[in-house]
C-alpha cells in the first residue's frame, strides 16, 4: 500500500511538471493566441512570435518580446512589445470573469500611422477590453502628436476614446472619440478642444496654410461620418492674441477701399507677398449634410483700419479630401 502511495505521488510530480513545462513554453500560448486572434471577424493573422515566456501561480504570465501582425481589410496592423503582462487569470474561472493586461514601451504600427513608447493597462472581460493607455508620440501620415494620454474603450461596437490629451505644434488638446464597427460602414464622431496651436509649424501637413496665415489657434472641432463622407463639422476656431494673414488674400477687397494711407500699405502688401498683422482673427463653419457647409469669418486689423466680415458657403461631395481642397485653392 505505502508502495503504491508513493507511485501515485510520483505521477502527479510527473504531471505537475509537465504542466508547469507547457506554461513555462511560448509555444502553447502562441498557438492560443494565434486561435483567439483569428475567431475575430474580419482579422487575419499573418505573424504571432513569442520568445519566452514566466508563469507563477496563482495565475500570472510574463511573456517577453512579442510580436504581432494582424491584416484588417488588406492593411497591416503590427504590434511589438518587450514585455507584455498578464494577471489575474485565476479570476476569469470565477464568477467575476476577468483579468489584466500591462504593457510597456509597445510599438503600434497601421497604414500610414505608428504609435511609439505605449503604455497601456486593460481590465479584460467577455464583453471587451477597458482601460488608460499613454504614448510617447503619435503618427499618422502628416499629422503628429506627443505626451498623450486617453482612456479606452474597447468591445464589439467598436472604440472609445475618453479624456484624450495630446500636445501638438506647440499647443495643448483634448477631447473625445467614438469609432463604431458594428454596423458597416465604419462610422465615427470626435470633438477636439486646442488651446495654443501654432498654425506655423503645420507647415508638413500643409503649406498653402501656414504661407497664407500664422499665429496661435484656440477653440473646438465637432466631426462625424463614416469611411465614406464627412456627415457633420462645426468647429469655432479663433487667434486670442491676433496673428498675420498673407495680404494677397484681401487683394478682391482693395477696389472698394477708398484712396487712403492705408490703401497704400495694403496695395504695397500685396505687391511684395507680405501679411498683414491682425488684432481679431475668428472663423466658424457648420454643416456636412449634403456635403453643404457655411459659415462665417471675422477679421480686424488696425494696420490698415480694416474689418471684415464674411459669411461663407461650401459645396462639395461631403468627403474631407474635397473639404480640404476647397481650402487649399481659397489659401493659394
């Protein structure tokens, strides 16, 4: 009897080494991951790599330079991580189905985008994923941003960005995003509040901007759409402290202006390209239905005694290409 005891005692040693073996080898988890990735509609796994892996009871996972490359709708997206965390597994047995996920200093790569230095804590449970994630700097095409911060929502309608926080050319904004996936197409709404952008170092994203106006930008930006049009836009931007607007842009003007010094200064202006100091910059536009937008502009300069006030309308086909091309031949 005492013989078989210890034959018993032997076999689980046996087992329990041979368990603890497969959690300690990032081929098991690899091969789950690889599985749980692709049950998600719409996303196709091309790369799952995990160099090593530490379990420790209760139910704790340290996994070390991951790499992942998932395809959604033909784009790329790569994730890579020096260390990624999981605890609390034990929990997600129990009534209370969840657990944690931390990452540091990850690496998040799409299309034309990249997110740099993440840092992201998530409470998982059945339904999604929820928590505060930080990143170093942000990319995407033209556009950068840094020091930002949010909390995330993710789950089977899509995401949600809560109190977004991001510095960019100089300037300090904040908001909110909403992206749903649930019901094709792809539909989003945002509202981005900036205090202190600097219109000059837009210069990457577009020139024809920053030749024809500069100073500091304050105010709010309301969107929504989907993939195919811009459905709504009301943003309120105003210049605090003034700012300089290229000349050239009041040249339709001069012809009504009565023969004063300031006629002059203008004319000369616009002759050499110079801009104009401004002491009220203010410019407003509503709309998107129908891709229909209007609006209005406020513009007062003591330099040449001039105030102007305009109100403006936009037709175009709704998308934020054509928007942004109606801008750009208003500025060149």
């Amino acid at each position: 009897m005492f013989k078989k005891y210890w034959i018993v005692l032997i076999l689980i040693a046996m087992l329990a080494a041979s368990v603890t073996s497969i959690l300690q080898t990032p081929w098991f988890s690899t091969v789950i991951l690889r599985r749980m990735l692709a049950a998600r509609p719409g996303v196709v796994v091309k790369t799952v790599v995990i160099k090593s892996q530490q379990f420790s009871l209760p139910g704790h996972f340290q996994f070390r330079n991951v790499r992942l490359v998932l395809q959604f709708e033909g784009k790329e997206l790569t994730f890579e991580t020096p260390e990624l965390d999981v605890s609390g597994l034990q929990q997600w047995l129990g009534v209370d189905r969840r657990f944690l996920v931390g990452v540091e200093h990850a690496k998040v790569s799409y299309d034309t985008g990249a997110v740099d230095d993440l840092t992201a804590q998530f409470t998982v449970v059945p339904q999604g994923a929820s928590g505060p994630v930080g990143a170093v700097q942000c990319r995407w095409d033209k556009w950068q941003a840094g020091d930002i911060s949010a909390f995330l929502i993710l789950n089977r309608t899509g995401l949600e960005v809560r109190a977004l926080s991001f510095n960019a050319y100089d300037g300090h904004l904040t908001g909110k995003l909403m992206v749903r996936i649930d019901t094709p197409p792809l539909k989003y709404t945002g509202e981005i509040f900036t205090e202190g952008l600097n219109v000059a170092k837009l210069a990457d994203v577009n020139p024809g901007i920053t030749q024809q106006l500069d100073g500091t930008v304050t105010g709010t930006v309301s969107v929504g759409g989907d993939v195919h049009a811009l459905q709504v836009l009301d943003a309120s931007l105003v210049m605090p402290s003034g700012g300089n607007i290229s000349a050239s842009l009041l040249a339709a003007l001069t012809q009504y202006l009565p023969a004063s010094r300031e006629k002059k200064r203008l004319d000369a202006l616009i002759n050499s390209g110079g801009k104009l100091g401004m002491e009220l910059f203010s410019f407003t536009i509503k709309g998107g239905q129908q891709g229909r937008f209007a609006g209005e502009l406020h513009l007062r300069s003591r330099e040449v005694n001039l105030e102007l006030n305009l109100t403006h309308e936009i037709n175009t086909d709704g998308t934020i290409a054509s928007l942004v091309g109606y801008w750009q031949k208003f500025v060149q």
